[in-house]
C-alpha cells in the first residue's frame, strides 16, 4: 500500500520540490565548507613577519600573506621554503609534514625573520 501525500497541481510540484530541497542541502554544504576555518597565518606588514613564531602540528598549513606595499619573500637557507617575490596582498602556503624547527626570512630584506616550530600534539 503505497501512501503519499498528494501535491498540489501536478507531478511537477513534487519535481520542483525535491530540486528546491537539493538545492538547499547544497547551499548548506556549500556554506558549511566556506565557513571551514583555514591555517594559521603569518601576516607581512611593516616589513615584519607578524607573528614571528608559531607552534604547529605536523600536516598544518600555513600561509604568508604580504600586506606590504613593497614585495617581500619567505625562504629558508635549506631551500624548503621559497616563495615567488610576494606582491601586495599576494599569498604563499607551505605544508610542514615533519617535526622540527624551520627558520625563514625574506631574501630581499635579510632582517625580516621568523621560525615555524613543527611539534607532535
């Protein structure tokens, strides 16, 4: 015995429905996922890197975001780290996938550094 409550008008109510509720699962997911929040991140401003220490697990993220009017870069002497010349507001992300103590600075102004600690939780 199948019982199923009649819509209104014809089999297109029931049709656009089901549309309007997949469209509203979507629009959640969809949301949900933006709402995700991203890595830590190191602002460049002032020709700092801000903060200039983190503490992360290993498998974290990270991104650099110059807020500098002048282009700024994230290296390390060991070559792990290298990014493009950063151009205002630009962005430069790195996975840390080991443990450990990662040192970096700008190669175009020497003074600016920073270190990421890599650490188990």
């Amino acid at each position: 015995m199948n019982r199923s409550i009649p819509l209104a008008g014809s089999d297109h109510c029931g049709l656009h429905l089901f549309f309007c509720i997949v469209l509203g699962l979507l629009l959640a997911v969809s949301s949900a996922t933006a709402a995700t929040p991203a890595g830590p991140t190191v602002d460049i401003t002032k020709f700092a890197f801000t903060p200039g220490e983190l503490t992360i697990a290993p498998g974290t993220t990270v991104g650099w975001t110059n807020h500098d009017e002048v282009p700024h870069t994230v290296a390390s002497t060991d070559k792990r780290l290298m990014s493009k010349a950063l151009d205002t507001d630009d962005r430069f992300e790195h996975t840390f996938n080991e443990e450990g103590d990662f040192a970096y600075y700008c190669t175009l102004h020497p003074f600016m550094t920073g270190v990421v600690h890599v650490r188990k939780p």
